[in-house]
C-alpha cells in the first residue's frame, strides 16, 4: 500500500503577519501577475474568504475566480482585498 498524499496548500502555513508579509513580498518580487493575484488569494485563504468577501462587498465566488490561477482581477479587486487583510500596496524603485 503507497503512501497517502495531499496537496500543498500555502493557505494552511501562512498564520502568522511577518509569514503573510514574507509571502507576499517573494511573489510581488519575483512572480506573474497570475502568480501575485494567487499568491493574494492563499493569503485570502488563510484569513478566511467568506470573511475577506464580506469585508470588501464582494462575493464569495467571485473572489475565489479572481485569486485563482486562471483568474485576472482587476486593480479594484486587488486592493479591496489587501485593504481587508489590512495590507497596502506600494512602489520602490528596483533593485540594481
């Protein structure tokens, strides 16, 4: 008999606000808008999304498809979002 697997979810480690911040500044480095905007959906995740929906207005569901892989949220969504987990974004110049 194999081993018993399951998938990885990020959701379940990000718990504490350095973990979250951490998170979310290697994907605002480094990653996709596709990746940054589920990157922002694990952290949702890990908040609660039918919490995350009520604090912005938005719907459960649709929250769910714009933080997902495939999904593309607009800029409004994205800062209602952070606005909820209580994050902000901002601009620095790159690193050389």
């Amino acid at each position: 008999m194999g081993a018993k697997t399951t998938p990885f979810d990020p959701a379940d480690y990000l718990s504490s606000e350095a973990d979250i911040a951490d998170y979310l500044k290697i994907w605002m480095e480094d990653g996709t808008p596709q990746e940054i905007a589920r990157a922002i959906g694990d952290v949702a995740r890990s908040k609660g999304m039918s919490e995350i929906a009520r604090k912005t207005g938005l719907g459960r569901q649709a929250l769910y498809n714009a933080l997902s892989e495939n999904g593309n949220p607009t800029l409004e969504t994205l800062t209602a979002v952070l606005d909820a987990l209580g994050l902000q974004l901002s601009v620095q110049p790159k690193a050389a």
